[in-house]
C-alpha cells in the first residue's frame, strides 16, 4: 500500500484532524510539525485523488479535539504548579484505553510503521506551550517536577521530585533510634501503649534532623538514609556519620543549607548535631548504602570475677586481626536473616580503666557485632572476649567514634 492509499484509509475512518494525520507518519520526515505535515497530507491526497478540499472537521475521532487544546492544557499545568519551586519540567499524559486502542487500531490494520503515539505528541506539545508560559525548560532525564495530563479527567497531576543534602551526624544521647519506629502495639495508628503518637520512641534522627529540614523545604516528608547505623543505646561521636536526608515533594528547593544548619543543630541541641556539606542525589543515597566503612567504637566492658588489665590485653591480642564468625544475635534474629558472616577485628586495644570495668576501642569491618564480639552470644559469636577469657563479659555502654568514608582509607 502506498502513502497515498495509507492516507484514503486512514481519512476513509472518520473525521480526523491534521496533528493525528500527521502522527502516524510522523517519523517518515523531518522539519515539519504533525500538524503542518497532516495538511500537507491531505492536500496531496485530494491532489491526486481529484476530490474536493474538505477542511478537518472535529472533534476527532481519535483525540477527541485534545491535541486542538494545547494550550488549555499548558495554561492547567501552570496553574498546578503555582507556588512550587523548579527550575526545570516534565510533561507525561495518561490517555485513555479507547483512544490508545483506536490508534493501534490504525497502526496495526495499515501496518505503519512510522507512527508517533498520541502521548508523545501531547507531551512534547503541552511542554513546548508550557515552557513559552514560564521560560521554563523541559528536562527528560532529570526534571525536578513532573506533571501528569489524565486527558479521561481533565486534570494535572504534579509529582514534585525529591531534594536531597548530605551531611554527618553526631548523636549525645542514648536511647534515640536513627529513623522513627512505628509503634509496636499499633503499628502506627496510635494506642494507649504510645500514648496515641504512633511511635514506638519519642523521637528519632531522622526526626530532629528532619522537622527543620521540612519546615525549610516546605516538603512533605524527611527520609534519613544513613551509612549504617548505631544501636539505639550507643551515642554517635567524633567526626560523626555520613548520611543523606531525601526531601520528598518539596514545594521549595533553594534552601541556604548553612541556615538549615544553624536551624537544626539549633532545635536538636544537646541530642543531635549536624554539619551538613551540600546538595546530593539518589546516586549519593546508593553509594552511601553500598560503601562497607570501617568503624571506630569506644566500648565499656565489665568482666565478672578478678581479671587484671595484662590478661585483658593479652586476650585482645587475640582477637586483633582476626575474622570473626557471627551468627545472626539474638537480639536482632527477629528482623534479620539466621546466617554466619564473617568479619575482620581490624585492630583493638585497651585504652583505660573506669568504673570498674575496662574501656576498649575497637575497630572493625562493616557488619561487625560488636557487643557479640565481647560477649560471645552464647556460643553464636567465635572467637569472642568472654571466649577468650572463660568468664563472662559484656558491653556496658558503646559510642561509635568513627565512621570513615572512601576518602578516609
């Protein structure tokens, strides 16, 4: 079949208008709109067919008059995103199975093969109108909103990608989990256990960190994504832990982050402090969970019965260098995996005596147990401190002092 008998066929559906004409040849030439390039098609048509001008007639029957409303369209994608900071946009369209199935229709019973899809021709169109609006640009790869024609509705639907900040945290007080815990009891709805909160802690982190951040982003929600994590009674010290704080559907992206700073460490004091080192992205967020750092801790150990500092270094020795089996502890079997890793005591010393029990840094791979790492855990860690020494032992308190990041190695 040729181009022009494609054309009879197509005209010979119903009243179409030029953009859809054009679409499904939209591919075979360059230089020309669909529009400019559906007229064009129909006057060569009447040309060569001998047949009266007829001007497209609408609505469609395949757009339904959409592709004539452009600019109706841009004009409701600039209202919806009244009062949101962006520097660059994204159009998508949701088009309806009956229009979706009427081109393919089309394509399929002619079989072309250059064919350009009614989204894309809304999508490029509308962004185009839009752009001219606000001075705005379209970005493909990596807009900072997206905003969602559903052409069945008549609506826009905005979808504010997220901001992301990096920065490291040091945490003073015990007994303050990273990220927020729904409540146990009530998984979040709120119940007399959590005293209708939802939560199973106060406060998080993630939370101190967060409400600042929220206020300043006018986002809807503060994620904390950290490189790993301390138990919930371990204080975080020293140059603090690297993290990324992700800012979903910010209504604002231009923060001055040394303010936020400032805002934070302000509100949190004494619990969390933050120094915050620039904007991010989710690859940030993906080598922060990938990267296996190396961690520093200060340890507390008490030891029962008589035991002398030498006996206690020479027992460290023993475990300095050395991988460590560990089987999944007790205490978190609940919510990980029942395997054995294996993990390196990079290096480990006594450093001092203190209310009577023996203070230890250690420093070890990522992953390591370290509270098992002194008490055994019931035979699940090996070697171990109380091991070692044929008496029981434990960690009194722990802070970590350092989490390195690849740089630091």
């Amino acid at each position: 079949m040729d181009l022009m008998e494609q054309v009879e066929a197509i005209l010979s559906y119903g009243d179409i208008c030029d953009r859809c004409l054009g679409r499904f040849f939209g591919k075979r030439s360059h230089g020309l709109s669909n529009a400019e390039r559906g007229h064009a098609l129909r006057i060569a048509y009447e040309v060569d067919a001998d047949v009266p001008h007829r001007e497209a007639q609408s609505p469609c029957w395949i757009c339904g008059g959409e592709l004539d409303a452009i600019e109706s369209w841009a004009r409701a994608v600039v209202d919806a995103v009244s009062g949101i900071e962006f520097e660059t946009f994204l159009i998508g369209t949701k088009v309806p199975p009956l229009m979706a199935e009427s081109e393919e229709m089309v394509w399929s019973d002619l079989g072309l093969t250059h064919p350009e899809p009614l989204k894309a021709e809304m999508n490029r169109e509308v962004g185009k109108a839009v752009s001219a609006i606000t001075g705005k640009p379209a970005d493909l790869k990596k807009p900072d909103l997206v905003a969602i024609l559903d052409i069945a509705s008549g609506t826009v639907d905005v979808q504010i990608n997220p901001v992301f900040f990096a920065g490291r945290y040091r945490k003073f007080e015990r007994g303050i989990p990273q990220t927020h815990w729904d409540c146990r009891v009530c998984r979040g709805k709120g119940c007399e256990r959590c005293g209708g909160t939802g939560k199973q802690y106060p406060d998080s982190v993630e939370e101190l960190i967060g409400r600042p951040a929220l206020a300043a982003f006018l986002a809807e929600c503060a994620v904390l994504h950290g490189a790993g994590r301390e138990d919930i009674d371990a204080r975080m010290l020293g140059t603090g832990r690297p993290f990324v704080m992700e800012m979903t559907a910010p209504r604002r992206r231009t923060v001055a982050l040394r303010d936020l700073e400032e805002a934070i460490n302000r509100s949190a004091a004494g619990r969390v402090a933050v120094s915050l080192e620039g904007l991010a992205d989710r690859r940030a967020v993906q080598t922060l969970k990938s990267d296996k750092a190396h961690k520093k801790y200060r340890i507390l150990v008490e030891i029962d019965g008589s035991v002398s500092p030498d006996e206690v270094r020479s027992a460290l020795d023993q475990l300095k260098g050395v991988i460590i089996h560990q089987r999944t502890p007790k205490r978190v079997s609940h919510r990980r995996a029942d395997l054995v890793r294996e993990r390196r005591v990079i290096d480990i010393e006594l450093v001092g005596v203190e209310e009577g029990g023996y203070v230890i840094d250690v420093v070890g791979e990522s992953g390591l147990y370290i509270k098992e790492l002194i008490s055994g855990d019931s035979g699940r860690t090996r070697p171990s401190l109380a091991e070692i020494l044929k008496r029981d032992a434990r960690v009194a308190s722990l802070d970590v002092l350092l989490v390195e990041d690849n740089g630091e190695r």
